[in-house]
C-alpha cells in the first residue's frame, strides 16, 4: 500500500492539442493509469506515483523551472526558446526525445523575393513567435536580423508588409504555400521530448529512474520487431546479416529438416525490402510480429 509519505511525480503534458494524445498513449503504455479529476487539469496517478497536469504547452517549461512539476512533455522548440528567454538557454534537461511532434522551424521568404541564400536577409525584419531561437539559429549563421516578434498568424506578416521574411513551425508546408511563402531553409529539427528540471530533489530520483526505464522499454518496443523464420543451415549467417539490429539470434532446430528456425528481435526497421532479401536468401515462413513491452 502506498502512504502520503512516498514521493510522487508530476508530469505536465499538453491539455489539447498536438501532443496531448500522444503524450497520454505513452504514459498509458508505461503502466500508468489516473483518476481524472472533475475539472480535468489533475490526473491522480492510481497504481504508480505519478500524476498529469494538463496544461498549455507554453506554460510546461515556466513550471518545470518553478518546481510545479518534476517532468513534462512539450516541443523542443516551445522548451529551446523558454530556455533562452529565461536563462539564456539554460535550466531544464532534455531527457528523452519522444519521436512524435515532429516538425522543423524554417525561414520563409515570400515566392516572388528572388533570395537564394539566407547571408541576403542581413538587417532584414523578420517575423516569428519564437524571437529567442530564431535571433539564436541566425547568429550561428553569421546573419544578424531584426525580429519581429508575433504571437501568432506569422504567415501572414509579408503580405501585410510588418516583415520581409518568418521564420515559423512547419510540418507539411502546406500554409506556407497557401500565403505564397517558399521555404528558403531548415533553422531546426523539432519533436516532443521529456524535460526535467536540471536539478531534482534528491528522495525522487529513484521513481525519476522506475519511470525513466519503463519508457525506455516503451519507446524501443515500439521501434522493435520480433522475427521468426526458417532457413537453411548454411544461410544462418548472411540471414542474420540481413536482419536490422540483429546481433545474437536463437537458432532453433526443426524436427526431420535440415533447416533451423531463427528467432530475432529487430531494433531498427524493417521493411519489405529486407523480407524480399531474406527470401531470396533462402529464408521461408517468415513472421513478424510486434513487441509489445521490453526491458533490458
Ligand atoms: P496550446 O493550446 O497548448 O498552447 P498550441 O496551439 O500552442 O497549443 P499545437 O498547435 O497543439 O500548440 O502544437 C504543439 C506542438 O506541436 C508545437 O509546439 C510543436 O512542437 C508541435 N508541432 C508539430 N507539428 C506542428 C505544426 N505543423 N505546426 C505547429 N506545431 C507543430
Ligand atoms: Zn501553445
């Protein structure tokens, strides 16, 4: 039974929005389920000392400083920018990327500015939400610019005349075109990850660590597959070869063949490239099948 006593965590994710489901489906596949509270902003943690705030992404990083929470899920880029607004780039840890949330923020010119190389946008007034990262990403590139800062419609600032250029999130690029922007170059590569506090209060490391190891068996899980197929006796080692992230299969013996079954689990992808190899390599009733928890 737990006391009051036992340390707890609190994790802050995203309440509604792009990383909200994700965010949720992780911490649910690490075991952990909640008691939602009537306002839905506290999720009690109901069999591991873990409870979820719901909170706007913004807010995440400002409570992981303040010691609101002890870990949160939020964007690279809403966290990098926190960092250097507060700390000049400082304070909070990045513990794990997450692999969803994946976007990049990019400068953007309007498609009829004839502009090849971003050095052209020297003194040029540039739009953007993120002013810390984007002042930061174009001094690494020897371009200094005057920000524009906006809190949101960035996309629209050329057309009106406030900016020459943005630099702004995107995924698919679909809105930059919509409002006639080319995308002229990638600043940064974004995803969710978990962040903690550089510092942590002693008596919650270990839970910080249980928590820690359990997502790590989720997170390889799910890029893992376990692999079962028959092969000729010869073919053991360049079938193995084949096989992504594969270094000590089981070789089993079947009964009356002089073929063995080899049993693998993968760690990197595997796609149908590699069991059109495997085939033609010798390899027959091929399976694959999905990891469902893993620890090492
Ligand atoms: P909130 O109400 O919590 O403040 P929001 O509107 O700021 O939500 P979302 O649009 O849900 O935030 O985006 C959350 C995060 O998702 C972004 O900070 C970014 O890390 C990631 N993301 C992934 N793809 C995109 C995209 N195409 N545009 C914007 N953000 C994206
Ligand atoms: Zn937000």
């Amino acid at each position: 039974m737990e006391t009051t006593k036992q340390p707890r965590l609190r994790v802050a994710i995203q309440k509604s929005g792009r990383l909200s489901e994700s965010s949720q489906s992780l911490l649910r596949n690490c075991g952990l389920r909640f008691a939602r509270s009537k306002d839905k902003l506290f999720w009690y943690g109901i069999d591991f000392p873990v409870d979820l705030l719901l909170v706007r992404d913004d807010d995440i990083p400002r409570m992981l400083l303040e010691g609101v929470c002890e870990l949160g899920i939020v964007g690279e880029n809403i966290a990098r920018e926190a960092m250097l607004e507060r700390n000049g780039g400082q304070g909070l840890t990045a513990l794990r990327q997450l692999g969803f949330g994946g976007c990049r923020l990019s400068l953007a010119v309007p498609e009829n500015l004839e502009i090849e190389d971003i050095s052209e946008l020297q003194g040029k007034r540039i739009a953007t939400s993120y002013p810390g990262l984007t002042r930061a990403l174009l001094k690494e590139r020897g371009v200094q610019a005057r920000i524009v800062e906006l809190s949101g419609s960035v996309e629209i600032a050329p057309a009106l005349g406030t900016a020459d250029a943005i630099v702004d999130l995107v995924s698919t690029g679909t809105t930059l075109r919509a409002n006639h922007l080319r995308e002229l170059q990638v600043l940064f590569e974004s995803q969710a990850a978990l962040y903690a506090p550089e510092a942590l209060a002693e008596e919650k490391i270990p839970l910080q660590k249980r928590l820690l190891a359990r997502l790590d068996g989720v997170i390889s899980a799910a890029e893992s597959k376990y692999v079962m197929l028959h092969a000729p006796r010869e073919a053991v080692e360049e079938i193995t070869e084949l096989l992504p992230g594969v270094e000590h299969p089981t070789l089993l013996p079947l009964e009356n063949s002089s073929r063995i079954a080899i049993h693998a689990v993968c760690r990197e992808g595997l796609f149908w490239e590699h069991l059109e190899a495997l085939k033609a390599a010798g390899a027959s009733a091929i399976l694959v099948l999905p990891v469902e928890k893993m620890l090492a």
